[in-house]
C-alpha cells in the first residue's frame, strides 16, 4: 500500500490500491456502459449481500451515509406516522435529531451507552404509544463499538406490526446477516464503509411493497428516496442528479474484491480475527476495553484512556500517525477513552505492527 497510513476508524477507511486506481478514468452520467453495466449491477449486487428473500431492491443516494439516513427519515414516515429511535449511542441520537430537524414525532429509549438496550423497555413504549409507526436502531454503534442484537428488536417491531428502519452504517458488508430473515423493512448502509469503498453516496436497501407506499412523502427534494428509486428503476440505472461516478466505479471495483476475498463470511473473519488481535495486544499493554467483550462488535473497539498525567490524546495520535497509524479520538459521553477500528484494508499483521507502535508510543511509562 502506497499509503502514508492505515487509518483504523470507522470509515472512510484505508482502501486497496486496485479500488482506487478504478478513480483514474472519467465516465458519462448518461452512457449505458455506466448506468446499466456499472451502477445496475451495484444495485443488484447489494440485494443479493443483503438478503436470500424475494421482494427487496436497493436504491443509491449521493452524499454522506448520514445524507442516507436523513433520505430513508424523510421519506418512508408519513405525516401522520411517529418514529421510535432504540438509542444507545450518537449514531442512534443522530437519527432522533434527523426526526426533529424535519418535525417528524419521535420518541427515543436511550440506555447507557455500554449496555445493550432492554427490550422489555422497548416492548412498554410500543403498548403504551400506538401511534408509533416505525421503529429505527443502529446495528453496529461505533460510538463504543458496541454490536446491538437487532434481530430481537425487529422480531418485537413485526410484533406490533412496526415498519423497521436499520442503520447498518459500520456492519454492512463486513458481519454475515440477512434482512429479510429480520423483517427489516429499510436498511441504509454506506460506500466507505465495510464494502471498502470510498465516500460519495450511501444506499438504501428496501423492501419494494413498502418502498411503493413512500410515493410523495419526502420532506427534501434531493433526498426523496422514492423519486430517486423510481429513476434507477424506470431508467436503467440513472440518478435524478449529477452521479458521484468515480467513486460509483471504485465501489463497483470493491464489490468484486469483497468477492475474491471470499465474501461477507470471509471478511468478517479476517475483522474478527483483527478485533481479537487488537484486544489482546492492548490488553497485554495495560490497556482496558470499555465494554464486556461479549458486547463488542469486530467493527471498532473503545479503550479508556491511561491515567497517567503525562497522557494527552492527541500527542499519543501524532506519535502514532508518525508510525503508520490513524486512531479515532472517544465519543462517549462518560468516559474518557479513544477508538481504534479493524475494518478497511488492513489484516492481522497490520495490527500486530499498531501494537508495536502502541508501545513505544508510551511515553508516559518511560519515566
């Protein structure tokens, strides 16, 4: 990798070489050699990696994966539906702030960020509050790297006949599950994320017969999700507006490599095999996870911060990416601690080289 440093975040992430050489060449918005052969394909690609079920199709949305969210937020809820938000981290939080933005009622259960929510507590909320129409959880939180047992969620929305929204940002493509076996009715991922593409666009992977519904009910002209469905659908493959069509073209490319790799199962091997390495090096460092490992995710793990008083986080980040290595400051709310992800194009090796680095960057144990 020709690369000053791996970045061991959450994403954008370190990409191959090969994923980003497919940036080099220009394309036409309009030309089939793009819209059928390039982003067609995509779209079907990311139906099979999501499910074995009938009745799903996919849709692509410029910008950010928040850009994602916001789309499948504003669209699919009516004015008269109510979203409840299971919130146990920011990305949860970003959705219930996405709902308040566009004055979408909502209602959140917000437990302590290193725990999993209750579903008890969840169940309460739905038989107390029946105008509540559709439920949303992050699958993977990378605010802690915590890993939220979604099936059960979904299984008690389809309970109370909720439509399920699942932000499967940081898991898609990189943790083996099927949305259909779930009952999801929505899952929104991104480009730059677990695929190992780079940013651009995000995508919305959707049961048809409730996409169908959402026909008028965005709250944004960009972000309607059902216009922009309906475009690739009647149009083979063309967005409404200008593509993001290189970074289209590499995550086209980070498809095949997802499959030469062995797919979704053999990826999250090698992110296990990544998290399980890092832990135990960290560990054998002094350093303690901020979760019970039961809880975590092979996405991204949070380590508290050493005590020492000489420690400060962003000489440690700079003694680091000096050595190779791009680390995430924490953003938990209570605790003093810093993130280091295992996704992208990064192997075990690679983490053993971080543990080195770890080492001789502590300096506040040198005295």
């Amino acid at each position: 990798m020709n690369n000053d440093y791996l970045l061991l975040t959450p994403g954008p992430l370190s990409t191959s070489t090969t994923v980003r050489q497919a940036m080099l060449k220009d394309w036409c918005t309009w030309d089939d050699e793009y819209n059928k052969d390039i982003v067609e394909v995509i779209r079907r690609k990311l139906v099979t990696l999501a499910t074995q079920h009938q009745g799903y199709t996919s849709v692509l949305m410029q910008g950010s994966g928040t850009a994602s969210v916001e789309a499948t937020i504003g669209s699919v809820i009516p004015a008269n539906g109510k979203l409840l938000v299971i919130d146990n981290g920011a990305y949860g939080a970003r959705i219930a702030q996405i709902a308040h933005y566009l004055n979408i009622p909502c209602v959140t259960v917000t437990p302590v960020e290193t725990q999993h929510p209750d579903l008890a507590d969840v169940e309460q909320v739905l038989m107390q509050d029946p105008h509540i129409s559709h439920v949303a959880i992050v699958h993977c939180e990378t605010t802690t790297g915590m890993l939220n047992p979604v099936a059960s969620f979904a299984s008690l929305a389809k309970r109370y006949h909720k439509v399920v929204i699942l932000d499967a940002m940081s898991s898609f493509g990189g943790i083996p599950f099927d949305i259909g076996d779930m009952g999801v009715d929505f899952m929104i991922s991104s480009a730059n994320k677990c695929i190992q593409g780079v940013p651009g666009f995000g995508f919305v992977i959707a049961k048809q017969n409730e996409l169908e519904t959402c026909q008028g009910q965005a709250r944004s002209l960009s972000l309607d999700l059902y216009d922009q469905w309906q475009c690739m659908q009647n149009n083979h493959g063309k967005w409404r507006f200008t593509s993001p069509t290189h970074t289209v073209r590499a995550f086209y490319q980070a498809l095949i490599e997802l499959e030469q790799e062995g797919g979704i199962p053999a990826r999250h091997l090698r992110y296990k095999t990544n998290q399980k390495t890092l832990v135990a090096g960290m560990k054998a460092l002094g350093f303690t996870p901020l979760l019970d490992e039961k809880l975590h995710s092979p996405i991204i793990t949070s380590f508290y911060s050493p005590q020492h008083s000489d420690y400060q986080f962003k000489q440690f980040y700079q003694q680091l990416k000096a050595k190779g290595f791009v680390i995430y400051p924490g953003k938990v709310s209570n605790a003093d601690c810093f993130r280091i992800g295992n996704i992208g194009e990064v192997y075990p090796q690679d983490i053993e080289r971080l543990i080195e680095a770890v080492r001789h960057a502590m300096y506040w144990q040198q005295s």
